[in-house]
C-alpha cells in the first residue's frame, strides 16, 4: 500500500508540473503578443501624428469656418430672442390693459348693484310707511265712528230720564203721546249724530287718500329721477367704455404693427444672416472636402505600408510562434513520453504481491466501466448476496434491500378513564 500511495503521489507532481510548463508557456506567449500589440499600436499612432502643412491649414480654414457659422448663428438666436421679449412685452401690456378694464367694469357694477339695492330698500321702506299710514287711518276713522255711536247714547239718556219725569206728572193717555214725540226727537239727534261723525270720518279719508295719492306721485316722480340719473350713468360708462376699448384696440393695434415690423426685421435678419452662413459654409465644405480627400489619399497610402509592415510582421511572427509551439510540443512530447516511461519503469518494479492485486482489480473494474457494464458473473454474485441478505434479515422474496423500509403505526383503542368512579 506504501508503494501505491508513493506511486500515486509521484504521478500528482508530474501532472502539476506538466500543468505548470503549459501555463509558463502560455503566460510568456500571452505577453508577447501583448507587447507585439503595444509596439504596433505606438507606430500607428506615431504615423498619425505626422502632419501635412496643406492639411493643417485646411484645417485651420474649416475652424475659422465654423467659428464665423457660430458668430452669425449666434447674432440670429440674439435678434430673435430680442422680437421674442419685445412680444412678451406687448402681450403682457394688452394683458394688464385688459385686466385694469375688467377691475373698472367689476366696480361699475359693484356701485350700479349698491344703487339699485339703496332704491329698492327706499322703495320699499315708502310702502311700508303708506301701509302704515293707511292702517292708522282705518283706525282711526273706527275710533271716531265708536265715539259717535257713544256720544249718541250719552245724548239718548237724558232725554229718556226727562221723558220719564213728565210721564209721572200727567196722566196715563198724555203719557203715551209726550213718550212717542220724545222718541222721535232722540231718534232724530242721535241720526244727527251718526250723519256727523260719518261725514267728519269720509271727510278724514279723503283727505288720507289725497295725501296718499300725493305721496305715490312723489314716490314715483322720485323712481323716475333715479331711473333717469341710473340711465345716464349707465350711458356714460358704456361711452368711457367705448373709449377704453378703442384706447385698448388702438395700443394693440399699435403694438401688433410694432411687433410686425419687428418680425419683418427679424426675419431680414435671419435670412441675410443664413444666407451669409450658407455661404460661409459651402466655402468651408469645399475646403473641408479637399482637406479630407487629400488626407484620405495620404492615409491610404500610410494605411498600405503600415497594412503591408504589420502582414510581413505578422508572417514572420506567425512563422516564430510556430516554430516556438513546435519545439514546445516537442519538448512537451519528450517530457510527457520520459515521465510515462518513468511511470510504467517504477509500475513494472513493483513486487508487492497486494499492491498487484490492488492494481488488477483497479484495472478491472476500471475496463468494466461499473456496475452497469459488469460481466454475468459479477451481476449473478450481486443477486445471490441481496437475496442471502433478504433471507437472513426477513425480507421478501424479490425485495429490495437497498431501499429503505416503510413504517406504518397505528394508536391503539384506549377505554376512557371516568375520574368520578
């Protein structure tokens, strides 16, 4: 066993070391490339850096182009920017306008509404007071009718008590007539009485409903006035109105044609300016397009030698890295034949009659390819040990005693406990 574990360690370090001249290998390979790369890349860029005169002051010219393109872009994006702030301005100042005329006809109303509220209160308080009135004086006149009706029953008593003394005097037929004429003449005072007062009372209410009739006249002389001084004023808001809005119309009429004029000279502006940088442009495109078709011209014949240097170098490279990975493989096939030489000199030197054993029933079962690719024999001698097994611990026949066993528990039926038995 000493001789295998030997054995198997030498083969380690061989492996390790084979591993590590193939990576040394390509390490060195890898980093020869690079540096190939790196000095390749130096030329080219120092190839690039060699410059024609005609080149730079083609260049040169495109630059100054192209600054000139950006000035009058510049200029054109000022002018516009300028007839942009000058329209702003207008809008805003025809906005304000409209807002102060919009502020002016909201207190116009405010005080129109304050007007017509102040009349119909005043209208209103005028009927209440001839309602008022007009009460009074229907009380009034009932008040004069009661007194009436009780001044002609204060004037019917004594004469009835005067009656009645002189019914005591004479005699019972002259009783009879003095009574009949002194109810007539009580009768006749206290209709005297009632006519008055009736005729003072028609006398008081047509000269209330005079005054009333008097008071309406005014009331609506009154609500004319105010309806006309209401009519004028309204008349003379809508003229200032109309003065304000032609004022308004005429300064944004005024402004549109500034605002007009100003485009217009915007627009002059930036076609001069464009048509300048069109210009300007086709010159430097033309300058720009000789420049680079002669640069492309040079770099053409620059990229032909370096593509013509970096084939030969790459040929030539290509021919050592062959070389180089020819005598590494040769090299390697040398090592590779010493070391299994070395192997089968050291395996063949074994005499340990266990370690042959070992190694036969290695190389056996490694030529088998397992369990699967096994010869009959060795599958008939796993079938009798599982069913051996299967006998000697119980099983089945036909089980498998490579799985593992299923258990089934049951809870057994348990009679109840009665605690109070």
């Amino acid at each position: 066993m000493s001789g295998i574990s030997s054995l198997v360690r030498t083969s380690s370090k061989l492996i390790r070391c084979g591993q590590t001249s193939a990576r040394r290998s390509v390490y060195t390979t890898a980093v020869r490339l690079g540096e190939d790369k790196k000095q390749k890349d130096l030329d080219m860029a120092s190839m690039a850096k060699k410059i024609d005169p005609k080149e730079a002051a083609a260049r040169k010219a495109a630059e100054e182009a192209t600054k000139r393109a950006l000035a009058a872009k510049a200029a054109r994006e000022a002018a516009e920017k300028k007839a942009l702030e000058e329209k702003a301005a207008a809008e805003k100042a025809a906005k304000l306008a409209a807002q102060q005329e919009q502020a002016k006809k909201a207190a116009e109303k405010a005080a129109a509404d304050k007007k017509a509220a102040d009349a119909a209160a005043a209208k209103a308080a005028k009927e209440a007071a001839e309602k008022a009135a007009a009460k009074a004086a229907e009380k009034k006149a009932a008040d004069a009718a009661e007194k009436a009706k009780k001044a002609a029953g204060k004037a019917r008593e004594p004469v009835q008590q005067k009656s009645a003394e002189q019914d005591a005097k004479t005699s019972a037929s002259g009783r009879v007539q003095t009574a009949d004429s002194l109810g007539s003449r009580s009768e006749g005072a206290a209709k005297k009485a009632a006519a008055e007062a009736t005729a003072a009372a028609a006398a008081r209410k047509a000269q209330e409903d005079a005054a009333a009739e008097k008071a309406s006249k005014e009331a609506a002389a009154k609500k004319a006035a105010t309806e006309a001084a209401a009519k004028k004023a309204a008349l003379e808001a809508a003229a200032k109105k109309a003065a304000q809005e032609a004022s308004v119309k005429r300064a944004a009429e005024e402004a549109a044609a500034k605002k007009a004029a100003a485009e217009a000279a915007a627009k002059k502006a930036a076609e001069e300016a464009a048509a300048k940088k069109a210009a300007e442009e086709a010159a430097a495109k033309k300058a720009a397009e000789e420049a680079a078709a002669k640069k492309a011209a040079e770099e053409a014949a620059a990229r032909k030698a370096a593509e013509d240097a970096a084939a030969k170098k790459a040929v030539e490279e290509a021919a050592a890295k062959k070389a180089a990975e020819e005598v590494a493989a040769k090299k390697a096939a040398e090592e590779a034949a010493a070391q299994k030489a070395a192997e089968e000199e050291a395996i063949r030197n074994m005499q340990d009659p266990i370690q042959s054993l070992f190694l036969s029933s290695i190389r056996s079962t490694s030529s088998a390819g397992g369990l699967e690719n096994a010869s009959p024999e060795i599958k008939a001698e796993l079938e009798s040990e599982l069913e051996r097994l299967a006998k000697q611990y119980g099983g089945q026949a036909g089980a498998n005693m490579t799985d593992f066993p299923t258990f089934q528990f049951t809870d057994p039926d348990v009679d109840p406990i009665n605690v109070s038995e």
